[in-house]
C-alpha cells in the first residue's frame, strides 16, 4: 500500500508550509490526483488519518480533486477527455494517442489555516 | 487574531524522490551507464530473464550490474549473482516498492562509471511501483504468458508509464493458451506505439533484440541525443 508513504509525504509537505508560514493548526489540504496515479482514495485518506495525528494536520479535512486523463488528438488537433484509462484513442475519431496533457498528477494544491475562534467568527460575519 | 488563510502550495507529493532521481539521472548519463528500472507482478520472471541478460552482456565484454528490490530474503541477489556480475539486495521489509534513496543508498562504494548498463529490478508489484521514479532512463513492463492477456487492460497505469515491454515464457504459450494478438493490442490500447520483446529465459528467445535494443539506447545516451519522450506532465 504506496498510500501510506503518500500520505507520509503529504504530511511533511504540509507542516514544512505551515512552519514557514508562521505556524497554526491546518483547518484542510487540496490535493490533485490523476486518474493514471494509482492512488485510491479511500487507501490515501486510511492513511491520511494514521500519519497525521499529532502533527498540526490533526484535524485536518482531506480534500482530493480528481483529475482524468487528458490526451492530445493530432487529428482532431485538440485536446480530449478520455472516459475511461483503458484506451488511449481520442474518443471521438479513435486515432491512438500517447501524448498525455493530464491525468498523472500526484500534488499538493493548497493548505488552508484555521484562524483563531474569533477570526473564524468574524470571517463568517464577512461572507454573511 | 488570527486569520483563517490558504497557502497556494502547487507542488509535487513526491517532489524528494523526484529531485533525487532526476540527480541520479543526470549522474548516470554523465558516466555514460544506461539504468532500467523493471516493473512487474511477481512471478512474471524478472530474476530470470535479468539473469540471461547479464550473462549475455558479460560474454561480449559489457560491464554491467544489477540492485534486486524484494520485502524480505536475498534469493533473488543470489540467483543473479550466478551470472557473474555484481549484484546488491534492496531489502524493503515490507514496502511494496523501491524509492531513489533506496536505489542510491544501495550504490554507495561501486564505480558507476565502469558500467555500462544498470539494471534495477523493482519489487513485484503491478501498482506501487508506478510513481517513483528510480533514475532510470529506461522503464521496463514485463508480462508473462502464464498472467493473461488482460493484465495491461488491468494495470494500465503502470503499462503507461513503461517506455518498453517484454513479454516472458513465450515457450510456454501454448500451453496457457496464450493470445499473442490480444496480448499486443491491449498493450497497444494503454501504451500506444510502445515497442514490446517477445522473450524466453528458457531458450534464450528475444533477448538478442532486447539487448540490441539496450545497446541502441546506451548509444544515444552516450552521444547526447534526447531520449524519446516519455512520461510528459
């Protein structure tokens, strides 16, 4: 199970972040991961929620945005979604492609600080 | 007060072994050794195969070595040593794959530059394998008669980060009813263009190509010509 040393990584990505920026408690981190990954999701967050108790990532919610794979079509001379990873053609006109654009991404997007009670507070009033 | 924020990182999970590896690379193109890094499910026969090709490499004169990534015992450093060439066991004790540390940690004291070719046999593992990258500039798919011609449509992440494929005991490919066609277009459908060996450790099928094919690669290494693309993202 490679998810637990991603999850491992993810962690000690996140508090380096958060011990430059000052310190503070990681209210939730992005993550993009690509269909051609390998990663499964509910692995990644079973050990998501092992590596991260007593760091700042604690309570943290695991947010994972999936990414499908992309590939170029020189035939139709765009970029095409495909549904599936089985098949590299471009779904439309079934011209084979290797030229992936998207869908091996295995990244850190962004941590989101918990503010104190009151800033919490407040920031609600803001959006309010 | 403190001020709930978000800090816009957009970084790579595994940018360590990323750095690390593309190092290693760079090392390993400047000493002019060709690595391949091999990937497959256990039991495909990457010991076997790896062993003929020392062996073979040997016999005409061309330095080369091997690591052997496996969760426990030192069998297979073993049975690649009977070649001749000097072998390293990467013990994992239980990581279901190898990383660039791992790999650069278990070269430590061998003359890199008096090689020409490395060869990394990664643990048996059809997925774990997919995403660290070893330094290698050839990544090595194998698939066995004996598996079934569905595996690439099975593990296609994997098959699509190789640059190269083998398939193993074709002498026993009658016997498993083995569907070449099949076998290739489904390698075809997830790798398009990727070339792929027909091999036997057994009668020695195939490996003569495969290494032609290596000699091939290590020429293009040597003279600065870019490899072909792979990986992109």
């Amino acid at each position: 199970m490679h998810e637990l040393s991603i999850a491992s990584r993810v962690v000690e990505l996140v508090v380096e972040q958060v011990c430059s920026a000052g310190g503070g408690r990681v209210a939730a981190v992005t993550l993009k991961i690509g269909a051609l990954s390998c990663v499964h999701e509910d692995a990644l967050r079973f050990s998501f929620n092992l590596v991260r108790e007593e760091t700042p990532l604690a309570n943290a919610e695991l947010r994972v945005v999936t990414v499908p794979v992309v590939i170029w079509c020189a035939a139709c001379g765009r970029e095409v979604t495909l549904p599936g990873i089985q098949k590299f053609a471009c779904p439309e006109c079934g011209t084979p492609s290797g030229d992936i654009r998207a869908g091996r991404e295995l990244d850190l997007e962004s941590v989101e600080l918990a503010g104190d009670a009151a800033a919490v507070e407040a920031a609600k009033g803001r959006i309010i | 007060m403190i001020e709930p924020r978000i800090l816009e990182v957009r970084t790579k999970i595994l940018k360590k072994n990323d750095e690390l590896a593309r190092e290693m690379r760079e090392r390993f193109v400047r000493a002019g050794v060709l690595v391949v890094n091999m990937v497959s499910s256990p039991g495909t026969g990457k010991t076997a195969f790896l062993k003929q090709a020392l062996a073979r490499l040997l016999a005409r004169g061309e330095p080369c070595a091997a690591v052997v990534g496996d969760l426990e015992t030192d069998n297979d450093a073993r049975r690649l040593a009977e070649s001749g060439a000097p072998v390293r066991q990467i013990m994992t004790h239980g990581l279901c794959h190898l990383e660039a540390d791992m790999v650069e940690k278990h070269l430590e004291g061998w003359d890199i530059a008096s090689l020409r070719y490395l060869f990394i046999e990664n643990v048996g593992n059809l997925v774990c394998p997919t995403s660290w990258d070893l330094g290698e500039s050839v990544r090595l798919a194998l698939l066995s008669v004996t598996e079934g011609e569905d595996k690439p449509l099975k593990y296609p992440g994997l098959f699509n980060t190789a640059d190269v494929a083998a398939i193993t005991k074709i002498d026993l490919a009658a016997a498993c009813e083995f569907d070449r066609a099949k076998a290739l277009v489904n390698i075809e459908a997830v790798r398009p263009g990727m070339r792929v060996f027909e091999t036997s450790a057994k009668t020695g099928a195939g490996l003569d190509a495969w290494l032609a094919y290596l000699a091939e690669r290590r020429r293009a290494l040597v003279d600065g010509t870019p490899p072909p693309p792979r990986r992109s993202v």
